[in-house]
C-alpha cells in the first residue's frame, strides 16, 4: 500500500465526479448539528476548514485536524486550534495528494491532538487519512452544497481509499 506514495499523484479527469460523491455505507450529515452529535464521542479525522469550524464551535475536539485557510477558493481565517494541540505544515497541490503530505497525515494520526495546517488544497488528503486511520475511527469531510460525509474507518473503507489512489496517476 505504501508503494503509492513514491511521487506526487494526480486525481484523473475521470475521478472528479465520483469523488464529488458520498462514498458508499458513509453517512451524510446534513448541518452542523447532526455532525457535532455524530462526532461528539468517537474518535475523529476532520478534512476541512468548516468541518474543523463546526467540531471546534460545538466543543468537540477531533484527534487530528486537516485545513487549508481556504474555503471555496478563497482564503479565510483559519480555524481556531484547541489548546495543547500539536501544528504540522504540509504542502500539496490542488487535485494532488503529495508524498510529503502523507507522511503528515500519518505522523498526525499515530500522534492525535494535531493539526495539519495545508499549504495548497486539503481534500484529497482524506483518501490517505482513510488509509492509514485506526480502524473504529471516523473521517469526516465536507461534499460542497450536500453537507457532511462521515466515513467510518474500516476495512472495506480503507480497501475503497487504497483502490481509488490507485486510479491517480503519477505526475
């Protein structure tokens, strides 16, 4: 599984419109209600400044946090980080996930209480987050105009995320 991640990989043409969908046996959160009360006792990835807005505002603190600053390709304030939380930076490209940022999510994820502060675009970074996340836990991510996807980590998720990466192509 971890042979993907010699070299940057971009998301095919052809991959746009099914990963602009709720991935199957996912829940789709539809306000931010129904996300706190989802995420408030299970251990959580949140992918996404308005994701980690929503947990942070409803006292509900994720195990790691993935943002950009950016929403809807616009720079905004980023979110605020609870006390004690760890920063790490990244970098990676708009419709890419990088090695770099791998390794990241995955410092991030055996370590919790952290933040992976995104220089470029975090969305694909919930594939890698799937990947390699405990099972048991959750990643949750924003599906634009929809609402929110909570993803539970589990075998066939992580076996869904590694056959996905493996459409991308190196670039």
């Amino acid at each position: 599984m971890y042979h993907l991640f010699h070299s940057r990989l971009c998301l095919p043409q052809g991959l746009r419109s099914l990963l602009a969908q709720r991935m199957p046996a996912a829940k789709l959160l539809p306000n931010d209600s129904a996300v706190a009360a989802y995420a408030r006792h299970r251990r959580v990835v949140a992918v996404g400044d308005r994701v980690s807005e929503t947990l942070i505002r409803h006292g509900v603190k994720p195990w790691v946090m993935v943002f950009d600053c950016v929403e809807a390709r616009r720079d905004k304030t980023c979110p605020s980080i609870p006390e004690g939380y760890a920063i790490l930076r990244t970098r990676n490209e708009r419709s890419t996930v990088e090695p770099g940022a791998v390794e990241v999510i995955r410092k991030a994820l055996r370590q919790g209480h952290t933040v992976v502060r995104v220089d470029g675009e975090e969305d694909l970074l919930a594939l890698p987050a799937l990947l390699y996340g405990d099972v048991g836990s959750v990643v949750l991510y924003g599906l634009p105009g929809k609402g929110v996807v909570a993803a539970a980590v589990n075998r066939e998720a992580k076996l869904l995320a590694m056959r996905v990466l493996e459409f991308f192509e190196p670039c």
